[in-house]
C-alpha cells in the first residue's frame, strides 16, 4: 500500500491524521522511539550536552547520554490505509517545558516513556496530562541493565488512576512501539467515548 492511493478500482482514501504526543524525563527513550517507527526521516532537534548543562541536567542513570532533545522530534506513521499518526516527542528538562503547551494543541493522546531506574522523572508528564485531561498511557522502556517490575507494581508507585494502561515496550523496536501506539489511540478513543456518555446522561 503507498501512502495516498488505493487499490486498483477504489476512490482514494482520505486518511485521518491524528496527533500524538511521545513525553518522560530526560533520556528515557523518546527520541529513539519516534525514529523507530517513523516512515519518514525524523526531525530531531538534538543538541550535545555541555558543561553548562551538568548543574541542570542529571544523567544519573544515564550517563552515557551525550546529547538531549532542545525542542521536539517528529515523525510520521501510517497504521492503516485510513489512520495516519504523527508524532511529537516533548523535550524531558524542566526548563523546555514551556514548549509542552503549544506542542499538546489539538493532541488526541499522549504516551508517558518511563525508566524504572529513573520513574520519578515520568511524574511531571502524568501530572501535566492529568490536569488537561489529555488521554495518556505509560510505556515502560525495557532498558537492558533495568530492573523489571510488574505493570501493577509501576502502576502503585505512579499512583495512577486504574484506567491508565501500563505497558512495557522496547523503545528500539518497531514492533513494540506500534503496539504502544495502538494501545493510546485505543485508550483515547475510549476515553473520549466515556465522556461523551457522561456528558449525554
């Protein structure tokens, strides 16, 4: 299937186009995940980390990180002849979090990237996305060297509301990413199901 046309015999298909939001702390993954998926080459807006930065950067844990998101990455998906997604990967420091406001505008969901080594990090995007009201799931990246917790064991110590899913993911693979994918769109179609029906009744 190429983007933009149908089978033989059938009117072109006007695909819906849905954004996404792809947040965390800093270096847990969210950069690696939109280039895993992308169908196109992504925008990645990395800089290398200076020494200016190590008074505001903690890289414990990740210290093999050399460089950092400085505004956003974006890529593109296509799920089916009829979805496409476009993604947007938030910038993890604090003190790009100003960008976050204009980046959700108009974002059907979001995937919150945590790192149990560092899942403290994720608390400032959960809250952020609980305040707005912004549909979002934990996508738990299976680093190597990290230790593996039961989705329910993360789900307690996010303190999360029991219709947010948890899944672990491989932000690397591709496979995995599109299952994480999948599980937000599902998870905001129903989010926005049960608020209609609230909103009926």
């Amino acid at each position: 299937m190429i983007f933009g046309r149908s089978e033989r015999g059938k009117p072109p298909v006007e695909p819906v186009t849905l954004k996404i939001l792809v947040a965390g702390g800093f270096g847990v993954g969210k950069t690696t995940l939109v280039g895993a998926v992308s169908e196109i080459r992504p925008l990645r807006t990395e800089e290398f980390l200076t020494e200016a930065g190590r008074p505001v950067d903690d890289t414990t844990g990740v210290e093999r990180k050399h460089t950092t998101t400085v505004a956003m990455d974006f890529g593109r998906i296509t799920l089916r002849e009829d979805l496409v997604l476009y993604l947007f990967g938030t910038p993890g420091q604090e003190r790009f979090w100003f960008m976050w406001d204009e980046l959700s505008e108009g974002a059907l969901g979001a995937i919150v990237l945590a790192d149990t080594r560092r899942l403290g990090d994720c608390f400032a995007a959960v809250d952020y996305f609980e305040r707005r009201s912004i549909p979002f799931l934990i996508g738990v990246n299976c680093f190597e060297d990290a230790a593996r917790y039961p989705v329910e064991e993360v789900r307690r110590a996010l303190d999360l509301d029991v219709a947010v899913p948890v899944l672990l993911c491989d932000a690397r693979d591709r496979s995995s990413v599109k299952d994480v994918l999948v599980g937000v769109v599902q998870h905001a179609m129903d989010h926005d199901a049960d608020r209609r029906q609230t909103v009926t009744t």
